[in-house]
C-alpha cells in the first residue's frame, strides 16, 4: 500500500478505537483505502453506527462499502469457528491451545468485527507429531512452508510449526509446538502456556483453551512489533486486550514470562504505540519515559502504521525491525550472527545434502558482511530519522 495521509490514518485509528472524531479534516476516500487494506471495515461500520458524527465525514459510496462489509464478516467469523469445531474433535485429546484470532477477539465490542485470520493452535512438544498425524488421517491436507520438506528430526529439532488445509474450506491451522521456533529471535517454548490456562465460549456448545490473559497479552505484544510489517489490528488486539483484561491482571505472572524469554523490551515497545495511537489509558508496563533505542522504534513504527511497511527492502526491512527490540547490544549483536550463519542443517545444496563447511562459510560470510553493512547504515542514521520522525 503507498503512505496514505497522515490525517486519514489519525481519523482511522479513532474510528476504529471508538473515539469520537476531531475538528481535523481527512479524505475519507483515503481513510476507506487504509480500513480496507489493514481489514477493518467491520469494526468501522460498528462504531459509524454507534457514533453518528463520523457518518458526516465519510461520502456516500464510502460508506455503503463499510456496512456491506458486516455480512461477509459475521459469515467468516461463523465460517471459521465451525472449522476450529471441526479441529478440536480431532485434536481434544491433545488439550490444545488457541492464541490470536478468535482467541483475541472475544476481547472486541463484537467478536465478529475482528478478522479471524488462520488458526493458530499450540499442543505439547511430545503430542505435535501425534496430533499432526491425526489431522492428515481425517482429511486434512499439508501446505508447503518454509522448511516443511526437511526431515521430522529438523523439524523437531527446530521446533517448527505445520500449516494444515480444511478438507472441505479453505481455512488452515498453523499447528505449533512452540510459540516461536529455535531459529527466529525470542525463542519461545509452550511449557509456560500450559502452565496456566482458561477457558472462554466462542459459539454456542463450543469452548476453547487460551493461555491466561498475562501471557497471551505478551505473546500478542511481541507478535505485533517482530515482523517488519504489520497491521493496525494487531496494537488494537491490545488496546481492547488492556480495557477488558485490566481487572485481576497478575503482573506476577506477566513478568516472570517477559523476562523469562527477554520480551520485556519488545512487550514495552508494543505497549507505547499502542497508547500512543489509540489513547489507552492502562497498558500492564509503563510507556511513558522510553529510552533513545526504544523511542526510536516506536516512532518509526508510528510513522509506518498506514501502510504496514519499515521499509522497502524486505530483508534488511525484518532485520531493522528485529533489531530495535533487543535488551542489550550483545543480544542484538548474536540475532545478526545467527541469521547470518543460520544451522547448516537447514541450508542445502540442490541435492538437498547440507553444503560442505568451506561452501557454508564462504556463502554466509558474505552475507553477514552485507548485513552489517546495511544495518550500520540504519543505525548510523538513527539521530536525523528521529528529526524526520518528529
């Protein structure tokens, strides 16, 4: 999507958040063009028709393709809720875990004004291969990902999850084993969701298991600032996250998690843009007083909020993005070590073997040449990219 006007992102992010408007005008054709493309038609029309003022600062046209929006997304919601149905007969007996999605949207005025995205469940290390099984033998079909053709002891290895296809629909299941695999940064096991868990109704007859409300709010932090994309809808998982789960909030618990997995950076950072674009008046860690590195990251993520994008380059655009979320400079210093020289198990040769070492290292180390580089150049930037920012 290209940058849309600075006004109509502001008009949006109100709308969407249930604010009512301000005296700034916006063109509500480009305000339409953002809701579409960050998937918030739903939620708009919702707050249009609870909030009439806002009615008058969309045209006519705009506003007919925001409220025809609701059908198609209350029969997705439903569609896709009858798929977990489908899923969890198979997968009960594996106590499965459900994170984001509609395990978030119970959070929203109306579950069905968020979009469900896929299904991302969790089971337990040592049922993952069970359980995947189980849904290949009632129908379900693999889809091809990032290293789905390496061996099952890679896979193990690594820790990476399994993308499953409906039998009769086309919604998938992302089924992990661990939140975060060996390879990315912040690697993140299961063993601490299944510690503590609850139980929420989706549907009539149907109930699913998320983690408890401290640990899924920061899986859902991390989630939403640790891709060099994103979407407005992940920091508004947030905001309603903070209005509905404040009340018996364990911050014990919340933190003993973020340090456990050294997020409590990247939760921060989440939680300053969250307040910062929606008004939030309670986030679980203090946004306020940010130091240089962390504002930085908040502001380049404010500024790109439009349109979802750091930057233009995908590979350094993930790097940068990653970059900015670390606790310390070792931290960041290894996370660019260890994309340059990922495990040489999982870079083959054509033939599928691994390269030989002297092929590994020459390859990779022109790689992390490269990286420091562009990366260097970012961060040598950082003082006249905060003046822009401003």
């Amino acid at each position: 999507m290209i940058k849309p006007e600075a006004s109509a992102v502001q008009a949006v992010l109100r709308l969407v958040s249930g604010q009512q408007p301000d005296d700034h005008t916006f063109s509500s054709l480009e305000a339409f063009k953002v809701l579409k493309y960050h998937k918030l038609l739903p939620i708009a029309s919702l707050f249009l028709k609870k909030i009439p003022r806002w009615e008058n600062s969309f045209d006519q046209e705009s506003l007919q393709k925001i409220h025809a929006s609701t059908i198609p997304s209350k029969a997705k919601y439903t569609f896709v809720i009858e798929s977990y149905r489908d899923a969890h007969k198979i997968l009960n007996e594996f106590k499965p875990l459900l994170i984001k999605g509609i395990g978030v949207a119970q959070v929203y005025p109306e579950p069905w004004v968020r979009d469900p995205g896929d299904l991302d469940i969790i089971v337990q290390k040592k049922d993952h291969l069970q359980a995947s099984t189980a849904l290949l033998d009632s129908g379900w079909t693999e889809v091809p990902t990032v290293h789905w053709e390496k061996s099952q002891s890679i896979q193990d290895k690594y820790g990476f999850a399994r993308v499953f296809k409906h039998p009769e629909n086309n919604s998938t299941i992302d089924l992990h084993r661990d939140i975060v695999d060996r390879t990315e940064p912040f690697p993140m096991d299961s063993e601490f969701l299944f510690r503590s868990t609850r139980k929420i109704s989706v549907a009539d007859n149907l109930s699913i298991d998320t983690p408890s409300r401290e640990v899924h709010f920061a899986v859902l932090a991390l989630h939403s600032v640790r891709h060099g994309f994103f979407r407005i809808q992940w920091f508004l998982d947030l905001h309603f996250a903070c209005q509905k789960w404040q009340k018996g909030f364990r911050f014990d618990r919340f933190y003993q998690f973020c340090r456990k997995y050294g997020i409590l950076s990247a939760v921060q950072i989440a939680c300053a843009i969250t307040q910062r674009q929606f008004g939030t008046k309670w986030t679980p860690v203090p946004a306020n007083h940010m130091v240089f590195p962390k504002e930085v990251a908040v502001r380049r993520r404010c500024a790109a909020l439009g349109h979802g994008k750091l930057v233009k380059k995908g590979g350094i655009r993930r790097i940068s993005a990653m970059a900015d979320l670390f606790e310390n400079p070792v931290e960041m210093f290894n996370y660019l070590r260890t994309i340059s020289f990922p495990p040489r198990d999982l870079v083959l040769e054509n033939s599928g073997l691994p390269l030989s070492w002297i092929r590994y290292f020459t390859r990779r180390n022109n790689v992390f040449l490269n990286i420091i580089s562009q990366y260097s150049g970012i961060r040598r930037n950082q003082d006249s990219l905060l003046k822009i920012l401003e």
